[in-house]
C-alpha cells in the first residue's frame, strides 16, 4: 500500500460514550475521551493514489448531551474533523508496513493529541451543551458572528474551476485540498470554513437543487460569455464569472440557510441577518 495521505477518507463510528448517566458537568477532558472513542476509520480500500476509501458507520450510545452532539454532527463530522485536521496541519504519511488496524488507531491518536483539532471540537461542543443548559464550567462557546454573504464566499470558493479540456470546455470540483480560501480569506475562520465545506459536499448528489446540480447550471451560464482567446486569461475569467454566478444563486442560499437552521445550536458562529 503506498504512503497514503488522508483528505476525504475518514470515517466516523460513532460508539457510546463511556460518562456517568447521573452525571450533567462535562469537561474539556470529557470532550477529547468522546473524540477518541467516537472517530474510526473503517476501511474499505485504497484508491490508486493511495486516498483510504471508507464509510460511515454508528453504534447506539447512551443518551446524554455529549452523545447527543455527535449525533448531531452525524451527517457532517467526517467532513469537519477532516477540515479541522487539514487546517490544523497536513496529516503526516501513514507508514506503508502499517496493517488497517494500526492504521487506524494512528489516526485516532493523532486527532486526540491535536489540541488545535480538540480546541475547535470543544468549542463546538461547549455551545451545543450551553444551548441544554448542560454544565460544562470550563468549556466556552464563543461564537463569532458573519453575514450570509460571508458564508456563501466562503462556500464558492470550495467549487472551482479547474481547468479546461483540450476541447475547450471547463472543468469544475470539490476539494479540501484545493481551494481559494488560503489566497483570499486574511481572517481564517475554520468553523464557518468547515461548516461552508459540508454543506457544498454533504449535498453534492441530492436529486433536486443539489450542489452538483447547481455547480453544472452555473458552469454552462460560462459558455455565454466571450471570455477571450488567450487560455489562460480566458480561465481567469471564467474563474471571477463562477464565483459570481454561484454566489447570487438562490438555491446556494436557501442550502446554507436550511443547513444552518438544523444545525445552529451545535455551530460556532451566528448568521445576523438570516
């Protein structure tokens, strides 16, 4: 198996966290026992280059605050924790010789030793226990505050074009990895970052106003535009156009407001004018 550098690869197992029933106080401690005991990496295979394929699995827990923002997070904390982690620092290569098994408990350690990583989790959660009115006396929720047009900037800019084919036609994605967020953001605010990121992916293959559906209709509006002769001038514009084009969809908008809706109580930032 080659060094493999893992970008969207983890998976998320979401086990019972082991914390007293009777008990309603929860700590940063608390928090960094319930990261390591609810992230694992249940591997399927490896891709060519080396990425781990994997899928999500979850076992019932007990019932409790903690618990109940990790279900929460359920459907994005793969992607969050994989945003947090690359934000934090490039996760190192994975020593080939290594079975699945050390593999994983790797990984597992090295999300629970990252105190950049246990931080942001900790404050995420710290909001989601204040809105239970849960105690958790030395966890703070500090909530940053953005408009709506600050997290859909940051949303376009995990959608690019990537290029072109040899006909002509433009080429578009999703990445982590490869993005104008480092060239354009002086402020790096990895929550809102993150949360931008899962909702683009979370929804890329929905069958109605998905993100891949709306990446598609926004690329053709391009073709409309004569853009020049000259390739690479003719992909920086085309780059500034999708951007707008995406920015002022609607269906992006009501995306990121549903989104935040349901997920509100355990995110770190609050949208003023939604």
């Amino acid at each position: 198996m080659p060094n493999a550098f893992f970008r969207l690869c983890f998976t998320i197992l979401f086990a019972g966290i082991i914390l007293p029933l009777n008990s309603q106080t929860y700590s940063r401690a608390d928090v960094i026992a319930a990261i390591g005991q609810s992230v694992g990496y249940h591997i399927i295979g490896y891709s060519d280059d080396g990425i781990v394929i994997g899928r999500i699995d979850t076992i019932p827990g007990s019932p409790n605050p903690l618990s109940d923002f990790f279900k929460l997070r359920l459907r994005s904390l793969n992607y969050i924790l994989n945003y947090f982690a690359t934000f934090s620092h490039k996760l190192p290569d994975i020593d080939p010789d290594l079975s699945d098994a050390e593999i994983k408990e790797a990984l597992r350690n090295d999300f629970v030793s990252d105190t950049v990583l246990v931080s942001l989790i900790a404050r995420e959660a710290a909001c989601f226990l204040n809105s239970k009115n849960a105690a958790a006396p030395d966890l703070i929720c500090k909530k940053d505050t953005i408009k709506m047009d600050e997290l859909l900037d940051r949303m376009v800019k995990f959608i690019s074009i990537s290029g072109t084919t040899p006909e002509g036609y433009f080429k578009t994605k999703i990445c982590i990895g490869i993005s104008d967020i480092v060239e354009t953001e002086k402020i790096r605010l990895p929550h809102v970052e993150a949360f931008a990121f899962d909702v683009v992916f979370s929804h890329y293959d929905d069958s109605i106003n998905g993100s891949r559906e709306i990446m598609i209709d926004n690329a053709k509006k391009l073709y409309r535009l004569n853009l020049g002769v000259n390739p690479e001038l003719r992909l920086n514009r085309a780059k500034g156009a999708y951007y707008a084009f995406l920015i002022s969809d609607p269906r992006l908008r009501q995306l990121a407001a549903s989104n935040y809706s349901e997920m509100k109580d355990a995110l770190a930032f609050v949208i003023k004018d939604l």
